[in-house]
C-alpha cells in the first residue's frame, strides 16, 4: 500500500519504538527512512507492518509511504531467536557435562592410584560434593560379612544416613537399581534415613562384578528457576543420569581397589595364619638393617618354634594342627607392635622383626610371648588340645650380625640350642666371634 502524505502533516505515533523514531528523523536529513510498526485493522487487532518513506519535492514537500505486512517475517525472527536461545541452552549443557565428564576422570583416576579403601573414600567424601553439586549425601560400603552397610564417608548435614544399617533398609539395594525419592512426603524413604530433604534424595547401588559393595546416598541439588532451562523433571531426570554414571564408576574403582588388595595380601600373607610370608620378611628385614644403620639404632630378630608341634599332628590330625597354627598366629598377630614384621617363617617356625629394639628389650618380649603362650587355649572337635609351649632364639643387629641373613642365621642357631637344652625356653645368640 503507498500512500502520498504531506510532509508538515506526517507525526510520530506514540506506538513507534523509540528506535524506530531516531530512524524517522533521518528523514528529514536524507530524505529516505524505513521504520517498522504496528497497523491496526478495522476490528481492532493489529500486524506488524514496515513502511518505507521517501521525501519528495512537488510543488510543496510530500511523503511518499510504502506499507507493507511483515508478520510472516516477524514470526520467522521469532523461530530463529528461538532456535537460538535453546542453541545457546544446549551448548552450555555440553560445556557443563565435558566439565563434569572431565572432573569424574579425575576422580577415577585418582582413585585407581589410592594405595588402600580408606583413602579412596576419603577422596571420594571430599570431591563428590562438587563433581554432583549435591549438598549432602553418603558413601556406604557394605561390609565383609555381608550383613551390615557401614557408612565411609558423608557431607553436608540435610541428608542424615545411620553409620550402620542393614542392607534391607535401603530400597536401592533391595530393588538392586537406583531409587528416587521426589520430596519428604513419600513413602518410599529408606528406613537408614533419619531425615529426608524437601527436594528429595537417590540411592544408587554401587556393584561391579557381580558383587554388591554399597549404596551411595545423594541429596538433589535445588531446582533452577530459569524458565528458559529444562523443566524440573528434565532436570532431575539429568541429575539421576549423572549420578548413576559416577555409581558405575566408583563401583569399578573400588572393586579394582579391593582386588588389588586382595592380591597384594595373597602375594606377602600366609594363606594359613594370616602372618606376613617369608618374602615379605626378609624385604623387611633388610630395609630394617639398612635404616638401622643410618640411624645408629638396634633390630632384632626373635626365632619362634612350636614345642612337639609333630607329635601335637601325629596325636591330634593334621586338621587339629592347622586349628593350632592359625590360633598361634593370631596370637603373634595381637602380641606384636603395629611397626613389628611376624611371619611365618615355615612348618612351625615363626619369626619377628623387632624394628628399633635392642637386645634386651627383645630378651624381655620374647619372655612374654613365652609366658603369654601358656595361657593359648585351642579347642577342636570339643576338645581341648592341651597347652602349647614355644621356644625362642634371639639376635640383634649390629651385635650378631650386619646383615639380614646373619641376623636370621644367628637366630635360627640360637633357637636350636634352646631346643636341645629342653624347649620352652629363650636362648640370647653370641656375639659374631662367638657361637
């Protein structure tokens, strides 16, 4: 449509955008503006329209004005920009999730290079906080006998989880798959939760390789309220994602934990009495040595072998025998420093690393294990197997040797003389230049 106005008559209109209106005052400089508005029609709605207007000179000075109808234009602006806003949206969340992505492979990796479980679940206690955005929440592992979940690590204070509770308790490892609770008000809270958050909480069951180690107990984070954003099922929906990702790999991380704890033990453990081996030992003993040297300190070497331990097999069976040396391994196990190495050395032969200790003081702890022994009750079958008697050999560095093998030679010779002198007894080796 083009209309022909005078130009002393044409107004602003109170419906044009201000910018619209600094373009209009070009007209008047040169001669030629385009503006966009809104035309109303004869029933009272209106369309955006554009008008182009030219100044021409006649025999008095006229607008010549072009109008037309922009709306499929506008609407097609409007996809766009929104296309683009949900463009921008989806670019944020895959800088978000490579963020988080990036912080789990961390954490994963930092795990796998933890040398035991108790410093892994005080990595995870410390990061999850932030590779979640949950406010509060618990790293549960089931314990050895299966029986009980003992909680590890925690954070926060508004999801409150008992530090011990039956596996039960926890719909998540019932159902074996994670659990949503939405809000406070539902029914299905876990019974380990002494509190439960407004927005709600997940259980997800860590499990790798078949074998169930635990649950991990995370608190929502607070829903955001842009409403340009995913909706709260969205993002929910998102968060128990996330949340089931980093399940699945605290899972393998701590099963590949364990196991290699598993094979560690296997590789410096007796299998029989739960001693150190004798590898394990002579490593020990040698660093022991060397340390001792540096410092100028003492280590001894005490010598154990169970009196009459053949005769104790011939009367009782091999089965009683075994009961005999795992219960006398315990009880070297609880007699013995934690800086202190006992193995078993072979058959009935028991040996320890006193780190530190002079030959006296080694005198005076082989006494007591002597005397402590007399008090070992060993039962099988009902019955019990009678008393057990030790007898001890006993050297010290530098005194009896300069290094580990003379040390353990100096031991061993001692102890065969306490076994020729009569058994339960301690006999102290000579000094190098004597026997």
């Amino acid at each position: 449509m083009t209309t022909l106005l005078p130009y002393q008559t044409t107004e602003l209109s109170d419906e044009i955008d201000p910018c619209e209106k600094s373009r209009l005052e070009g007209l008047r400089h040169s001669g030629f503006a385009i503006i966009q508005t809104t035309h109303r029609r004869k029933d009272g709605s209106t369309f955006p329209v554009e008008v182009s207007m030219k100044l021409v000179h006649l025999d008095r000075d006229y607008v010549v004005c072009a109008v037309r109808d922009i709306t499929e234009r506008k609407q097609m602006e409007s996809a766009l920009a929104e296309t683009n806003a949900k463009l921008s949206i989806a670019l944020e969340e895959s800088k978000k999730h490579a963020q988080e992505a990036i912080r789990l492979t961390e954490l994963v990796d930092i795990l796998q290079s933890c040398h035991s479980a108790e410093e892994a679940y005080q990595i995870i206690g410390n990061t999850l906080p932030t590779t979640l955005s949950s406010p509060a929440g618990a790293l549960c592992v089931t314990t050895p006998s299966r029986n009980m979940v003992e909680a590890m690590a925690t954070w926060g204070d508004t999801l409150a989880t008992e530090k011990t509770f039956a596996p039960e308790n926890c719909w998540a490892l019932r159902r074996g798959k994670i659990h949503q609770v939405n809000n406070s008000t539902s029914p299905l809270r876990c019974a380990h939760l002494s509190g439960c958050p407004e927005g709600g909480y997940l259980c997800v069951p860590l499990a790798a390789h078949g074998e169930t180690l635990g649950v991990l107990c995370v608190e929502r984070p607070p829903q955001s309220l842009d409403i340009s954003l995913r909706s709260s099922e969205d993002q929910a929906e998102a968060f128990a994602s996330q949340a089931s990702a980093v399940g699945e790999r605290i899972s393998l991380a701590l099963a590949n934990l364990r196991l290699r704890e598993v094979l560690r033990n296997q590789s410096i453990r007796d299998s029989l009495t739960g001693l150190f081996n004798r590898r394990f030992m002579e490593e020990s003993l040698e660093r022991e040595v060397r340390r001792a040297s540096r410092n100028k300190e003492g280590v001894a070497v005490l010598m154990l072998d169970l009196d009459h331990f053949k005769l104790f097999n011939d009367t009782f069976g091999h089965q009683a025998g075994d009961l005999l040396l795992r219960g006398f391994g315990d009880f070297l196990s609880q007699g013995t420093r934690g800086q202190d190495v006992a193995c078993r050395y072979g058959g009935e032969e028991f040996l320890i690393v006193l780190a530190g200790a002079t030959i006296d003081a080694a005198f005076k702890r082989a006494e007591l294990l002597r005397e402590d022994l007399k008090q070992l009750t060993v039962r099988h079958a009902g019955q019990v197997l009678g008393r057990v008697t030790v007898s001890i050999g006993v050297s010290a560095f530098p005194d009896n040797g300069a290094t580990a093998e003379e040390l353990v030679h100096a031991a061993d010779k001692a102890l065969y003389r306490a076994k020729e002198e009569g058994r339960d007894r301690i006999v102290v080796a000579g000094a190098l230049t004597g026997s």
